[in-house]
C-alpha cells in the first residue's frame, strides 16, 4: 500500500487534487453543520444545479467557468433566502424550481454546443473533474477555501448563535440575516468549487454526510464542527486512494466512503448507549 501511495503522489496533477479537495472537503464539512440543523441541507443540491448551469453557459461562450459561476451562484443564494422567507412559497419548492430549471438550462445548452458527451458525465458525477483542474482553477480554489475557512473562524460565535436560536439572537441585537446570508454565501462558493471535485449530483453529500456521522457521537456544536472536518478530510483521502486503485468514479468513492463511516457511527453511537 505504501508503494501505491508513493506511486500516486508522484503526480503532481494528483497532488492538486488532493490539496484542493481537502480544503473543499473541510469547509464543506464546517458549513454543513449549520446547515444541517437550520434544516437547509437542500440548499446543496440547489445551488449545484445552478452552478451546472451557469458553468455550461460560460464554456459554451468560452469563458473561463469559476470566476463567473462564483458570484452568479452566491446571487441565487440570497434569493433562495429571500423566496424561503416568502410564506407564499416554501423554501424546498424554490429550491425545486430553480435547481431543476438550471439543471434542464445546462443539460439544453450542453446539447447544443458540445453535446451530451463524457464531459458532461464528468460534471455531473465528479468522474476525474478534479485531476484535471487548470493552474488558475487550482489557485482560485485555494484561495477561495482561505477565505472562507478564516470567515468560519473570525464569525464562529455569530454563526453558533444564529444557527441555533435566530430568534434569541434577534432578540440581542444580532444581525441574523446578515449571518445567515454569510452561510448561503460561503456555502454557494464551496459548492461551486467542489463541483469538480464532486459533480453536480454529488457535492451535497460532502456537505451533509460529515455533519449527519458526527451527530451519531457527539452533542455539542464545537466537538460536532471539529469532528465533521476530521471525518470528511479522512473520507476524502480514503475515497482518492480507492479511487486510483480501483479506477472508480472520484465522487462516487467518496461519497461511498462518507456513507460507510456514517454506519459505523451509527453503530458506535448504538454500543455506547
């Protein structure tokens, strides 16, 4: 196993993919947190089928994807807020419309340009995306992920505060809107760059599966937060060695991966009991 190890990070386009997955595989994890108990998990699917979209368009104009898909994504996740917080439609049927709507956009523009070919399976189930980032991508991604790791720390207690008592938190004062945009905003630009590293049917999971396993043991949101990035940075690493070993789909590996840690968790959190 050592040998296969040494043999993969020989590649230094693989040694891209693991630095980038891994910060994209931690701040997801992070997010996911609030995510999960605000009860926006949805969210994830959303916005990457909005990033699908948008993506397919900025190629078929041959721009460059990330820099456009970005801030166009973080655009649609205020206004998912915005619609959620409108009695008259449900957050969950906001998501629904837009999320299909930019998904059939992408997969119609798609066909029309380049057509249905393995590119587009690549997109949408993470099939080696992340083995293939450019220079520019890479550097993009890791300084994105920066950004949003040390906004995660320097608004940890807002984000703590709001995401377990948004009325309490208005109560003091808080500016709780204002936070929970900062979650859709950090969480549509992790969603964004881990699509190549995910696909678009896929990347939610990184972000919901981490939060769900660590729930199964611990109870406090310190203790779920900081085992969340561990679990998901291990998954991520397990999920990329069995995936050059095998040849499987990178994505589909580590969401394999997350799914078989969230059982042993489960059945850890039953032997405690």
């Amino acid at each position: 196993m050592i040998l296969i190890i040494h043999e993969m990070i020989s590649y230094s386009f693989i040694n891209r993919a693991l630095l980038v997955g891994t910060l994209v595989s931690l701040c997801a994890a992070l997010l996911g947190v609030s995510l999960v108990l605000k009860r926006y998990s949805n969210i994830g699917d959303g916005l990457a089928h909005v990033g699908f979209g948008i993506t397919t368009i900025a190629v078929a104009f041959g721009l460059a994807p990330l820099p456009i898909a970005i801030p166009s994504v973080i655009v649609i996740a205020i206004i998912l807020l915005k619609i959620g917080n409108n009695h008259r439609i449900k957050s969950d049927s906001a998501i629904a419309i837009i999320s299909s709507t930019s998904l059939a956009l992408g997969v119609a523009v798609t066909s029309l340009t380049t057509g249905l070919n393995t590119d587009v399976c690549n997109a949408m189930f993470g099939s080696g995306g992340i083995l293939a980032m450019s220079n520019s991508d890479v550097i993009l991604s890791i300084l994105v992920s920066i950004i949003v790791l040390m906004l995660f720390i320097v608004y940890y207690r807002k984000l703590f505060a709001v995401t377990f008592d948004e009325d309490f938190s208005k109560a003091i004062g808080l500016k709780t809107q204002r936070y929970t945009n900062l979650i859709a905003i950090l969480t549509a630009v992790v969603i964004v760059i881990g699509m190549r590293l995910m696909g678009t049917l896929l990347i939610s999971s990184i972000i919901i599966f981490p939060a769900l396993t660590s729930m199964r043991l611990f109870k406090t949101f310190k203790s779920v937060v900081i085992s969340s990035g561990i679990v998901s940075v291990i998954c991520f690493w397990i999920g990329m060695f069995l995936s050059y070993v095998y040849g499987i789909s990178t994505g589909a590996t580590i969401v394999l991966v997350n799914l078989v840690v969230f059982l042993l968790f489960t059945v850890l959190e039953k032997t405690v009991k």
